[in-house]
C-alpha cells in the first residue's frame, strides 16, 4: 500500500528600498545565512552557487544537516532551495523584484509529506519554518543594508 502525500505551502513578502545587488550578495554567502536567519544552526557551501550546486543546511535542534541543491539561480532574481527527506521533499523559491527603486523579497516555500509523518513535520520543521519566514527576509534586508 503505498503512502499518500500531503502538502503544505506558506510564503512571505516583504518590500524593501535595498537594491536587488546588495540582496543578492546576502543571498549567495551561503555560510553566512545562519547571521541573518535565525532559524539555522550551520550552513555550508559545497560547491558554486548555481543551478545544480549544493550545500548543506543544519536547522536549529536539528542533530543532522540537509543536503540542498541548487535550481533555477537568475542572478538578482531568484534561485530555488530543493531538498530530498526521508519522508517527502521541501521546495524554497527565493525571489526578488525590483520596480521603482523598491525591491519585494517573496519566499515561498512548498513540501510533499508523506502521510504517516505529516502531522510530526507540521507540529515540529513546519511551525518553525512558517514563524521563522518573515524575520529570515528581515534579517537579509538587514544585513543587505550594511553593505556599501
């Protein structure tokens, strides 16, 4: 009997007078995420940042690290985080827009659960990334405005 899926979605925009070049710096500094989201105990890069790179990804309390890869990478524009877990997928797609000297940061963020787990990963990585989404964007609009 094969196990049925659940999905889940949240996403969070946040407008911001930042340019969508000092965005894409915070963006792309993989091992420095955990300064600006909050949510992460350590990140590494493995490889480039660019469609088909990866790198590993430890949340806080989490006692392994999630192996990300790379897709969609448009310079100062977006890139997707995609993740393969034991129990199902989660998807991050990380974009910027930039019109009339503003700059939206949307991050929408998807997951595939297999039945049997939905309701631990809803109670336990699901909450925390839902409450965590919105000081994650500004957090990297912060540390974006530090930059000359």
């Amino acid at each position: 009997m094969k196990n049925s899926i659940i999905s889940f979605y949240t996403s969070y925009s946040e407008k911001t007078s930042i340019n969508a070049d000092k965005l894409w710096k915070v963006w792309k500094d993989v091992n420095q995420w955990p300064i600006w989201d909050k949510g992460l105990q350590s990140t590494q890069l493995l490889t480039t940042f660019s469609s088909g790179g990866k790198f590993l990804l430890t949340p806080v309390g989490s006692p392994v690290a999630i192996e990300i890869e790379l897709r969609d990478v448009i310079e100062n524009k977006k890139f997707i985080e995609f993740a393969r877990l034991p129990f199902g997928t989660i998807e991050v797609c990380n974009e910027m827009v930039s019109e009339n000297n503003m700059t939206t940061i949307t991050h929408r963020i998807s997951a595939s659960i297999e039945e049997s787990q939905a309701e631990h990963f809803r109670e336990t990585m699901w909450k925390s990334i839902e409450e965590g989404l919105p000081s994650s964007i500004k957090g990297a609009i912060s540390l974006a405005a530090t930059f000359k």
